[in-house]
C-alpha cells in the first residue's frame, strides 16, 4: 500500500514558461525560437543545454549563469518563485496529506531552489534537492535517498514526475510505483511512449493522483 508521495519539481510543481522565456531573453532569441528548440531536443532525448548550444553556438552555461547573475544580481534570472506554481498544487498536496498521506519533494534542483520551495510554506511535510543531497536522477543513489529520507519501504512510494528517463524508469527501478504527469514538453511526449506502461499511472494534473492512489494495491 503506498503511504508517501514524492514529487518532482520542475514541469510537476513548478511552470517553467517563466524560466525559459527569461533565458531566451538573455540568449537574444524570441521564446518561440527557444521553445522550440527545447521541445526538439526533448524529443530526441537530448539535453535542454543542448537548446542553448543550438541558439547560441559555443555558449558555456554555467559562465553565461554567472553572468547573469552578476548582471542581475537581485532578479529571478534561471531561477523561480511562488508565482511559478501551477495552479493545481495547493490545493492538491493539501488533499493529499488530508487522505493521510506523507507528502514530500525531492528533484533535481540547485541549493537555492530548497530556500524557494520552503518559502512557499506548501502542505508538505519535507523538501529535499538534489545538490543539498548530492546526488541527482537518475541515479538509484538518489532514489534510495528518497526512501530514507520518507522512512519507508520503496514499495510504499509513489514517486511522481513528468519524465520518463528521470522519474518513472529509475523509480520503478528502485522498486516504487510511479505516476507519470502530462505536463510540461517532456511530459505530453513521454506519455506517448511505448514505456509509458511502465507507469502505475499516467494523470494529467496533480488533482488526479488522489483518485489514481485509491486503486492502486
């Protein structure tokens, strides 16, 4: 029987319009451009940095981000807030918990991201990122971590995401039921995908899972 829930951040929590429309602006291109670019590569399972390599040829990431932030030191930059939320997730997770379950967020995130989520002060009863942990998806390590940190077996995680090759594949790996999430590129393509049946379920908003959870055994 599951009795904790952990998800994912980005595209499962956290709307990322906001996010690359700012990078697209910074990288000199139109979000269209952009976006497009980043659902190209998501559909031939390449990176999102590899967007960035295509619009700006030669461009190192992490010295553009320090840039970036020493042009813009006080702005939301690559980063994200409270307004980033979707709209479903309040009151989702509070549901959730309400039903009695253990509610937790563990994704591959940055340090800073820990103190957004946080300040969010959502129903959830820890938040955790992959550099506090140092560990990141898809590394078993990473889903073993999760199962500690929740104290309890894997079989009782329901490890939720928008990704297959991040969330659904390496959870169910490591012995966890998973929900795949139709939202956001990598969502809507991966749950067109064959392995999609690797997923005890497939929602499409965070409102599902409670009804998906009471028919799983």
């Amino acid at each position: 029987m599951v009795r904790a829930v952990v998800l994912d951040v980005g595209e499962t929590l956290i709307d990322e319009t906001r996010i690359w429309s700012r990078w697209a602006e910074r990288l000199g291109v139109s979000r269209f451009v952009l976006m497009g670019a980043l659902g190209g590569m998501a559909a031939l399972d390449r990176s999102h940095r590899e967007a960035f390599e295509l619009v700006r040829p030669g461009l190192d990431v992490e010295a553009e981000a320090a840039a970036w932030e020493r042009d813009d030191p006080t702005g939301l930059r690559n980063h994200f807030d409270d307004g980033d939320l979707y709209p479903d997730v309040r009151e989702a997770l509070a549901a959730l918990r309400a039903a009695g379950y253990q509610v937790i967020i563990a994704g591959n995130q940055p340090r800073r991201a820990f103190d957004a989520l946080v300040a969010m002060d959502l129903p959830v009863d820890s938040v955790h990122t992959s550099e506090g942990w140092g560990l990141s998806k898809p590394a078993p390590e990473f889903f073993a971590k999760v199962a500690s940190v929740a104290g309890r077996e894997p079989a009782e995680i329901l490890y939720v995401g928008d990704r297959l090759d991040n969330d659904v594949l390496p959870a169910a790996r490591a012995g966890m039921r998973t929900a795949l999430l139709r939202r956001g590129p990598w969502g809507f393509l991966h749950a067109e995908r064959p392995q999609a049946k690797a997923a005890d379920v497939i929602v499409d908003d965070l409102h599902a899972l409670l009804p998906a959870l009471r028919s799983l055994t």
